[in-house]
C-alpha cells in the first residue's frame, strides 16, 4: 500500500484551508497551523456583541466551475443568499453610479465639468501620455486625465499610500480590465443584464449569509472531520530543508515550540517571510528579494447606526479630499444576518501601514475620528453612532510598486530549485493581489500536483495569452505587463505541458 504524503499547511485562509480539504477528502495526512486565533485570514468574519463583520467585502462570483462546486460542497446552498451588486463613487457630497449612467454622472458634474471630462478624455485619445506603464499613465490613457483625477487618484493614492506614479499599470490592468470611458459609456447607452464579461460590472454574487468566514469556518471543520489537524495561535518559525527539499516545519505557539516532519508544505504565508524562515538560509539575492516586497494593512472602524442611515451600496468608495476613510461598506446590505434588527452597520475603511498614526490610535480616537468623517461625509448626521468596534488585519494587500515583479520572480525561481516540495499559494503566500476564487484554484491545482503527480504551475494561472475577461475577443485580457499575470481576473485552469 503507498503511503500517502504528509503535508503541512502553514495558514488557515481560503488558499490554505482549501488544500488541506482537497487532500483530506483523499485520505492524505495534513496538519495546518494558522498564526492566528480565527481561520479565515482576510476572508474571515469577525463578531462583536453579536455584529458581524466582512474584512474589506468578498463577492463570491467565479467563472471556474470547480470553484464554484466546492464552494457549495463546503456549504449547504440554503447557506447561500443571492445578492444585488451595488457600490457608488462618493466626490464631493455627490455620489456617482457606477456602472457609469449617463444622466447620473452629468447632474452630479454639471454640464461644464462633464464637457471638460470629455475633452480631456478626447485629447488623451490623440495624445496619449507617453510612459504607461504606471497605473496613472495607464488610466489617464483611457479615462482622460481630467477623469482620472477625479475618480482614480484619490482614492488609489489612499489604499497605496504612494503616488499613483510609483504603482505599476498591473494594479490598473486587474481592477478596470477591459473597461475604458468608451465602453463605459456604451453600457450606459445600451446596458445588458447580468454582465460577468468585465469583472467591475457584475450585477448579483452569491454570499453566504452569515459572512465569508462561514466558508471557512466550515471548511477546517471538514478537514477536522475528514482527519486532517487545525491548530490555531500557533506560527511557523523555521522550514528546514536537506537534500534539494523541504522536509519539516518547526511551529511555536506562546507556550512551546516543535518541529513537524513533512513530505510537502504548502504557504500562505507571505512570501517574503517563507523566504526568511529557510534554514539553511536563502542566498544573499533571495533575501534581497524578499526584503523588497512590501504590503499595505488594513482597519475597519465598524460604527452602529440606526437602520435608516444606512445605503443600499454593499461598498461606497471616498474620493472626495479632505478624508481619511477609503471605502465604507453597509454590512446590512451584504446580508441581514449580519446586523439587528432596527439597525445597520457601517465598516469604514482605512489603508494603514503597521505602526503608523492609524494603526497605532486607540480603539476610542478611532471610534470617534470615524464618526466625525462619516458625518463631514454627510452620510449619517450627528447623534447617529450608538457604539463603534475597530478591526486591524495586518499584510492585507501585496503592493505592486516598481521592482516587485522581478523581486517575486527571483524568489520563485529559487523556491522551485531549492524546495520543489514547498507550494506558494494564495494572496500573500504569491505575492498576488487576488479573488479568493484564484487563491483557491491555485491551491486546489496544488492538491492535485502533491497527490496525483500533476504538473499545474499555479503561476501561470490567469496569466495565459488566451485568457480574456471579456468573452468574444481572443487576447483582450492583455494586461500589457509581459507574462505576469495580477491574479484579479477570474481564474483559468493553466495548460497542461505536451507530454
């Protein structure tokens, strides 16, 4: 009898915890060690006296079947809601529709600044800016740059903390793929129902109705059923490697530490901080890499107000100066389950870096500078706020500044040397700004690879030439950034080599 492999997993997020029910569905030995004390990562729920909240909004609409399948596998559908897709543009006390509808955006700007948008978009067709390959270059080239200061700069320059200029066109090419104020404006003229062929302008998802984390919840109890082990509070110190291989994971948690045997492990961890846990060390250039990568965190300041106040947008996107906040969601929008009755509940959003002003204010200051940006907003009024909770979720976005792609590249290529048996995979754990449907294809291609001896490479999931986000037109999904592929596009199954 051939004994199947023992894998560690090393964090509980949808990658993570959809390789270990993949392998523990087969009857493969997994153990998976989650640093935190809730599975889930960015996808988790987290609850509050009995408010439930969505880490940053997590539409669950794939274009890949298998995904679709497990999520379902995982959950019951009596566990699902049907949702409508709404999210609006806020500038300047106006909010804007989005999908573009003309007579909306005209009212809110008035003629003259619409006039000018145009104009602006017009000369930017005839003389488009010469260096595209930042994402400002790259939106004023198909927005126009009035366009782009308006409803882009803002709130990128918010969630990056960077200039627009020093953020590669691939963070641009991934979330307005295929959509141009050309196109825009025809959907508004002429819109069809239901669209899934560019990603922004999908009308329904599907959720489940106690929040994402449901998911995930669910899933370490199968993999727990199914014999694997979840263990929580518990980080990976040390992968040690012998003989061109990973072979154990040494984990501590606050009280002890010990080293786990292992034929296979597979990350979520942030890739830079795999490479800096390899002992014997990565060479000098690996560990170069490594340090390079850079990631964006995260609050939510979650403020309760009476049900009225609410909007009925999942999300609301901050464009207008003078704020702090980014985004802020309805979570009662979302799903009813999250909230009371009599009352909703509104995540604002605040792209931080760890140890900053915002990360390191107290819960209280927080509370209170949310409320006074909610009401200078104008979206609630004064008195509205009966109580507040604050959620930090640190390495929330992989930054896509320049030099990023060559510092993944070279510790890619080192891993796939050095540890053939360790598998990237998932946001962090890839250096990829993705769906979750991604981050679990690549982990499901993964299962496959470790038991049945496949040979998927993950990273070219999405990244294929034919791939398109809009159905009809081969090669539309050009991201214009070579064969790097951003993993936001819904994924594809890569080819397999001619054998």
């Amino acid at each position: 009898m051939t004994r199947t492999p023992h894998t560690v997993v090393i964090g509980a997020g949808p990658a993570g915890l959809t390789a270990a029910y993949q392998l523990t569905k087969r009857q493969a030995s997994v153990e998976v060690f989650e640093a935190d004390d809730q599975v889930g990562g960015i996808s988790r729920t987290v609850e509050r006296e009995g408010w439930r909240f969505d880490i940053g909004g997590h539409r669950f609409f794939t274009k890949v079947s298998s995904v679709e399948a497990l999520w379902h596998e995982i959950l019951p559908d009596s566990d699902f809601l049907l949702r409508p897709r709404m999210s609006r543009i806020h500038y300047r006390e106006k909010l804007f529709d989005y999908p573009l509808k003309a007579g909306n955006a005209l009212g809110n700007l008035g003629v003259f600044e619409a006039a000018r948008c145009v104009g602006s978009y017009l000369w930017a067709q005839v003389r488009p800016p010469k260096d595209q390959s930042h994402f400002e270059g790259w939106v004023t080239a198909r927005f126009g740059k009035r366009l782009y200061s308006i409803f882009f700069k803002t709130y990128t320059e918010k969630l990056w903390g960077i200039p627009a200029t020093e953020l590669q066109a691939t963070w641009a090419a991934q979330r307005i793929k295929n959509l141009s104020l050309a196109n825009a404006v025809v959907n508004a003229l002429m819109p069809k129902r239901n669209q899934k062929d560019i990603t922004s302008l999908i009308e329904e998802f599907q959720y489940p109705k106690f929040g994402p984390g449901m998911m995930w919840e669910r899933a370490a109890e199968h993999v727990a059923k199914a014999g694997g082990v979840v263990t929580l509070n518990t980080w990976a110190r040390t992968v040690h490697r012998e003989d061109g291989r990973a072979v154990a994971v040494t984990v501590a948690d606050a009280d002890d530490e010990r080293r786990v045997e292992a034929d296979h492990v597979v990350s979520t961890m942030p890739i830079s901080e795999l490479i800096k846990v390899m002992d014997p060390p990565a060479p000098d250039d690996v560990r170069a890499a490594a340090d390079a990568l850079r990631y964006r965190d995260f609050l939510t300041i979650a403020l309760v107000v009476p049900e009225e106040a609410g909007f009925p947008d999942n999300w609301i996107y901050v464009h207008t100066p003078g704020v702090r906040v980014g985004r802020i969601q309805n979570f009662g929008s979302w799903s009813p389950y999250l909230v009371q009755d009599g009352f909703t509940c509104l995540g604002l959003e605040y792209f931080v870096n760890e140890g900053d002003d915002l990360w390191e204010m107290a819960d209280d200051d927080l509370i209170k500078l949310g409320t006074e940006e909610l009401e200078r907003l104008r979206l609630v009024t004064s008195g509205a706020v009966s109580a507040g909770y604050v959620v930090r979720m640190p390495k929330a976005y992989p930054v896509y500044d320049e030099g990023y792609e060559n510092a993944v590249d070279t510790i890619r290529h080192w891993l796939a040397e050095a540890v053939p048996n360790v598998h990237p995979v998932g946001r962090n754990g890839m250096h990829r700004y993705n769906n979750q449907d991604h981050s679990m294809l690549t982990a499901m291609l993964t299962a496959e690879n470790i038991l049945d001896g496949t040979t998927h490479d993950v990273w070219q999931v999405n990244v294929e030439e034919e791939y398109h986000e809009e159905k009809g037109s081969a090669g539309s999904g050009s991201s214009g950034s070579g064969d790097h592929g951003t993993g936001r596009a819904a994924p594809v199954l890569p080819k397999q080599p001619a054998r």
